[in-house]
C-alpha cells in the first residue's frame, strides 16, 4: 500500500490544492450570507476566534492523522483502533450530503458565467428577481447543477496529480486577484461607509447560542475540517513538509478570502441600500448589481468573477468528491473510475432533490422535520456532523494516539521543532472537545429543528454501533 500511494508533486501543489479545498463556495458565497444574516461584526469576530483557536488545532490534528496513517478518513481511524472506524466513516457520510447540495450552488455560478453574457447586467433593477427566478425553476438550474457536476466527475476521475492539483495551480492565484479588485471597487462607492461600519464595528446584542454554532460551523465547513477531508489530503502529503506551518497556511489564506469577500460585499450591499440578511443569493445578486454598474467592462469582469468562483467551488467540491472516492478506493477495494461514476449518480439525484426543493418541491418539506433536501443536506452537516466530527477528531487524537507518536509527526521524526506542542496537544485534548461540545450544546437548544439534531444523533449512533462493518 505505501509503495503505491501517490504523492503531491511539490509542496506548492499541496498547499494549492488544500487551500483550494478550503477556499471555495464555503467562503465567497455562504460566509458573507451567514456573517449578513448573524449580525455582521459580531458574528465574525466569533468566527475568527474559532478559527485561529479550533480550527487551526484541528487542521494540525487532521493532517498529521491522514499522514501518520497515510490512509483517507475512514482507514485512517481504523489503523489505530476499529472502533473508531465509525467517526471516519460519518466523515464520508458528511462529504456526500455536503454533494448533495454544493453541485447545485456551483451550477449557479457556472449558469451565472453563462448569464454574464446574455443580457444580466443590462438591467440592473431586476438582478434579484432574476436571481429567484432562476434558482426555483425546474429545468435550467437542474441542468447547470449536472454539469459542474460532470466537472468534477471528469478532475476526479483522473486521480491526484494530474487533476485536482492542477486546476488548482492554474485557477486559484487567480481568483485573489479578482476579489482584491472587487473589494476596491466596493469600498470606494458611494456610500460604503455603512457597509464597512457593518463588517467592522460589533454588535453583540444579536448574538445568541445559535450564532456561536452557526460560526463554528462556519469556520468548519469553510476549513474543509470535520469530516476527514485534511486526513485524506495529509495522507498525501510527503513525510518531510513541516504539518503545523502547512496547517497556519491555509487556515491563513482561507480566512483571508471570506474577509476579502465580506470587503467586496457589504460595502457595495449597503452603496446600493440592499438587506444583509437576504440570504443564499447575496453574492449572485450584489456582485452582478457592482459590475452592472461599469457598463461593457462590467460585462468581462462578471465572466471573469463567476469562472473564478465556479473554479473556487470545483477545487473544493472534488476534496469532498475525494472523500468519498478514497473510502471506496482504499477501504471496499473499487477501481477509481467505477467509485467516481457510482457516487457521482447519487450525486446527481440528491442535487437535483435539492434543486427542485428551492422551487417546485419547495411546498411539499420532508414529512417531520419540514425543511427540503437542500436545507436538510446543509443542516445536518454544517451544524451537526462537521462539530460532532470535530470533537470526535480531538478525542481521537488526544485520547487514542500515543503523544509521542504524535510529537514525531508534527516534528517529522524530530528533524524540526514545532514550538507550540504542549499546547497544541492539551487544547486539542481536553479543551476543544468540551468547547465543541458547550457550542454544540447552547446551539442546538435554540434551533428550530429538533428533530433534525435527532435524526444527526440516531445517524452518529447508529454508526457507531456498526462501526466495524466500513
Ligand atoms: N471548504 C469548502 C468551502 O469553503 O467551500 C467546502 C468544503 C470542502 C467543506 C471540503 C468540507 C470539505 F471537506
């Protein structure tokens, strides 16, 4: 198995890919409507503490996980211990309903690259509506959904070095540059100032149980973290690059584009007297409203935004893809490309369910829990699996693997040191697991969906009863 695993190329190609993983719909596209409908500033300062505190730990933590056993999540747990098969497996689980509905936002922004050319921009006015139009009819955003879709069967199906690492190299570099000038552009219009006030000036009267969990989930699901993604992409990594400056990276640069986006955002949100908290379609509707603004240079710039941001979401989605791909690969023995076709079918269906459940199927909710498959997938996930997989990782690694086994790796043998240790290892420990569970705890008490959080629960048990069996 050693022998034939493959390797990054070179360090630059693993730090691309992990922060392409890291970097995508997650930042641009659901962090400024989350920060927008939480309360702004307030939510973001939470969100950057969880993410400088558990989240670095935890990418350090997944990332010596995957390379120590250089195994994908689900090998990676059972190599210490086969009763902790489970929590890679729940992993898996996560990466495939995070499928379910990230395919469907991606076809949005590959639609929106489509849309620049015919006609968006001309009239500014009706940005938004064309926007709800176009997300709840059931043909056209179905058929953009399958495409990004065929994208990633396509980057997958090809294996590590030859896809994913280079659409990352080429494209990401690319995107910066995009949102540097975005943000330019929207804190020098008219009226950003309140914008800016929004984004920079604290609130905490909005903040509430909820918003702790709605921000580390935020900070997960931005990180790829909690559901093995960095375990499968660390097991790729060579035994000689140094995990925690890898780790302070990415979590760097992942952080740096959700506040370049927020920048590029609320400025112009406000300039143009829209609401914060309109929800999922803040970027498809305050983006296109900046650049329909600029006449026909506008029209190259919003081309130029929506292939950036359909490339951002592409190099996540294939790491979630991989996720999955990995476990069928290494644990069930399936070649490559029958693993990518099978899963990426499922795919299909649960992103056309979710689709349909923003339009047509919008008023007939699942029986019991009364969200549609689109909410239900992101829920489950972002405020369920992705802690719940998180305090089971820093259990994992603080309780089961050996310190000194741990202290090799983040030190590669002891070729380096790596200064934070001790602290590293006592926070991941014992204190992030009870953090996560406290914010787990005082966010779940105060959302709507109980049942829900039930249905997560049954599902984690359940898996853990069968934990042997993947
Ligand atoms: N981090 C990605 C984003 O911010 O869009 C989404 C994601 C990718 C989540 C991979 C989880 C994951 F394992």
């Amino acid at each position: 198995m050693e022998a034939t695993r493959e390797n990054w190329g070179s360090r630059i190609g693993f730090l691309l890919a992990a922060a392409g993983s890291a970097v995508g719909l997650g930042n641009i596209w659901r962090f400024p409507y989350m920060a927008g409908s939480n309360g702004g500033s307030a939510f973001i300062i939470i969100y950057l503490a969880f993410t400088f505190t558990i989240g670095l730990c935890i990418m350090i933590a997944e990332l010596a996980v995957g390379r120590r056993a250089k195994l994908a999540a689900v090998g990676a747990y059972k190599h210490s211990s086969e009763r902790w098969t489970f929590a890679g497996a729940l992993g898996v689980l996560s990466g495939f309903l995070i499928m379910g509905f990230y395919p469907v936002v991606g076809g949005w922004a590959l639609a929106y690259v489509w849309k620049s050319t015919t006609g968006l921009l001309a009239d500014p006015g009706a940005i938004g509506a064309a926007f709800g139009g176009f997300i709840t009819s059931p043909v056209q955003p179905v058929a953009w959904m399958l495409a990004f879709l065929v994208l990633n069967v396509v980057i997958v199906a090809k294996g590590i070095a030859g896809g994913i690492e280079k659409a990352g190299k080429i494209l990401m570099p690319s995107l910066f540059v995009m949102l540097v000038l975005l943000g330019i552009r929207s804190i020098t219009l008219p009226g950003a100032g309140a914008g800016l006030a929004f984004l920079f000036r604290p609130d905490f009267s909005a903040v509430t149980g909820t918003t702790f969990l709605a921000a580390l989930g935020q900070s997960f699901f931005s990180l790829s973290l909690g559901m093995g993604c960095m375990i499968t992409y660390g097991s790729y990594l060579k035994k000689s690059e140094k995990i925690p400056s890898n780790g302070l990276i990415i979590v760097s640069l992942d952080t740096g584009v959700a506040l370049l986006a927020g920048l590029a955002i609320f400025p112009a949100l406000f300039a143009f007297g829209l609401e914060p908290a309109a929800g999922p379609g803040l970027v498809f509707v305050v983006v296109p409203s900046i650049f329909a603004q600029m006449g026909g240079i506008g029209v190259v710039l919003s081309i130029i935004f929506f292939v950036a941001l359909t490339v951002a979401a592409l190099t996540s989605s294939v790491s979630l893809f991989e996720v999955v791909v990995a476990y069928l690969i290494d644990q069930k023995q399936i070649p490559r490309i029958r693993a990518v076709i099978g899963s990426g079918v499922v795919m299909a269906i649960m992103g056309a369910l979710a689709s349909l459940s923003l339009g047509v199927m919008s008023g007939t909710p699942i029986p019991l829990l009364g969200v549609g498959a689109f909410d239900l997938f992101d829920i489950l996930t972002d405020k369920i699996f992705l802690a719940i997989g998180g305090l089971l990782l820093a259990v994992f690694v603080g309780w089961v693997i050996r310190k000194d086994d741990l202290r090799a790796e983040l030190t590669n043998d002891g070729a380096h040191t790596f200064g934070g240790f001790t602290l590293w290892y006592h926070a991941v420990k014992y204190v992030i697991p009870v953090a996560i569970a406290v914010v787990a705890v005082v966010g779940i008490i105060s959302i709507e969906q109980t049942a829900l959080m039930l249905l997560g629960l049954l599902v984690i048990a359940v898996f853990a009863l069968f934990s042997r069996r993947f």
